[in-house]
C-alpha cells in the first residue's frame, strides 16, 4: 500500500471524477456559507485581545451565541474522530492479541477444509512441481473436481531422476 493513502482516480471513468469533484466543491461551498461571519467574529477576536479597540459590527455577546452550536457540533465530530482513531490504534497495535494465533491445521484437515482430497494431497505433496486443475481462482478453494495433471508429476519426477543422475556440468554422475 502506497503512503499516504491517497484516492486514486486514474482507474475512474472521467463522470465519477467529474461528479466528486462538483459534489466537493459544492460542499465546501455550503460550509463556507454557514460559517461565512466566523474568519470576521475571529479577526475581531483577534484584534480585541491584542488592544485594538475596534467595535464589531455584532452586539456584545452575539458573536458566541451565533457561533457556539457549530463550535459544538465541530468539538463533537473532533471528539468521536479521536476516539475511533484511539481505539482503532489500540485494535492494530494489540501485540497480546497478534501473538496468540491458533495451532497450524494438519495437511489432511486444512486439505478437507479447502475440500481437496487426501489422493490429490498426497499427490501434491509427493510433486516437485505439478498443475492443480479445478481451483476456484477468487476464493482458491478447491471441490470435487480438483485434479492434479498426471504428466505433470511425471514430468516433474522425471527432471528430479534425470538431476540426481547428472552431474552439475551435464556429465553422467560415476
């Protein structure tokens, strides 16, 4: 996985990109709509605590009443992003939890556990090299139609005869 995790819209049609892309901009339109007086309540803020007496356009105490609900709900959103990131951290750094994985099956029970049987397991595992026809390739489970091609294992344990009877520069072994 690349980082950061950016979304990537080179595999998308050109609409979808379009589509985000207004449905993005007009979002961030609404929210600068609704917070339209906030840069200006700040600027004012701002400028009274460092000693510049300038009178708001707002009475006194309208600035905090007209913005303390979006205060609240961004302190509210602020809070629940924290605590998902906590506890989200906490689920991929749980050492205890990653440690204790379970016993490793048995060839014969993971073999019937992804439904191959023990005549084609023991095929498999007497092949150096072999081709297994049958394989669901999205879930890699087998069924009863798994079968391991016959030439193949020949074929394969004819090269490993043929390699243990040569030597390493192609001469017959003594």
């Amino acid at each position: 996985m690349r980082w950061p995790p950016l979304i990537d819209a080179g595999h998308l049609p050109r609409w979808v990109v379009v589509r985000d892309t207004v449905a993005t901009l007009f979002a961030w339109g609404v929210l600068l709509y609704v917070i339209r007086d906030l840069p200006w309540m700040a600027a004012y803020y701002a400028l009274r605590v460092l000693g510049v007496d300038v009178p708001p356009p707002w009475p006194p105490g309208e600035m905090v009443r007209d913005t303390l609900p979006f205060l609240k709900v961004v302190a509210l959103l602020v809070l629940w992003l924290v605590t998902f990131a906590v506890a989200r951290w906490h689920a991929l750094t749980n050492r205890e939890n990653a440690a204790s994985q379970p016993e490793a099956l048995e060839p014969e029970q993971q073999a019937e556990a992804f439904g191959v049987t023990v005549d084609v397991l023991r095929r498999l595992q007497a092949a150096s090299s072999c081709t297994v026809h049958g394989v669901d390739p999205q879930s890699g489970r087998g069924g009863p139609n798994v079968y391991v091609t016959e030439e193949s294992i020949a074929r394969s344990a004819n090269e490993r005869a043929h390699r243990d009877t040569t030597a390493s520069y192609g001469e017959p072994a003594p």
